[in-house]
C-alpha cells in the first residue's frame, strides 16, 4: 500500500526505532508511547484490520505474538507483566489501517480499559 506509513517502515523506506524484526514481523516503539514500554508488533504484508486476517494468516499471527513475547523478555517486562492488544476499526481506536499488536508494559495496568 502506496500510502501506508507502517508499510513503508516494513519496507525500509522509513525507520522507526525498531526493537525486533524477522521476515514477516517488525516491531518499532510507539511515537505516541502509553507506558513505559509501548512497541507495536506489525506484520510486514499490508493487512487493514484484524478483520481482514483468514485461516491462512495463522502461523503470522502466532508470529506476532511469539515476536510480542521476545520484545517483553528483552524490555525486562515478561515477569512483571504486561499487556497486548489490537484495535479494531473505529470505536476500538484503530488510527492506523495496518495490523498492528501493541505491547504495553513497565506500570500498572487498569481494567476495564478506557
Ligand atoms: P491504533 O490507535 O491502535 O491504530 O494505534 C496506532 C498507534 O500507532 C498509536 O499508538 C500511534 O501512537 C502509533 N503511531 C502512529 N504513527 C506512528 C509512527 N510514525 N511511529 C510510531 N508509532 C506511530
């Protein structure tokens, strides 16, 4: 997607301040950050919203969970604890129509999210 900001951070054509990456998953700090740590973990290919994922994005997904848990070990927030989330459309949040896992951690987390 010409116009996607998180497809051109896959591809290279901007770098954020990447903490993972592999050849289906990148994971960059947020700009905007919530919590001590806050990376969003996205899938290289351009997918919209969760909505868009099919059977045969199962291995991807576990991939951006499995990059979710390295990037808690090594930001020293796997113990602790720590949250992971995905917005999905508008009244979720979503801003950014590129699949994306937030991983929040280093404080205290509420629940009910607002
Ligand atoms: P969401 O509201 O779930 O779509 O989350 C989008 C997230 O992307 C927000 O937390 C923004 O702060 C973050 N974001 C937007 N643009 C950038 C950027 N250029 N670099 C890093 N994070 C960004």
């Amino acid at each position: 997607m010409d116009d996607c900001i998180f497809c051109k951070m896959a591809n290279g054509e901007i770098r954020p301040d990447v903490v993972y990456e592999d050849d289906q998953v990148l994971a960059f700090r947020d700009l905007n950050p919530q919590a001590p740590t806050h990376v969003l973990v996205i899938p290289r290919r351009h997918i919209g919203t969760l909505n868009e994922l099919g059977p045969s994005d199962a291995e991807l997904v576990g991939r951006l969970f499995l990059a979710a848990r390295e990037v808690a070990q090594a930001e020293g927030i796997a113990e602790r604890g720590y949250r992971t989330l995905i917005n999905c459309n508008a009244e979720a949040g979503q801003s950014v129509f590129h699949v994306h896992l937030h991983v929040l951690g280093g404080r205290r987390m509420h629940w009910p999210p607002g």
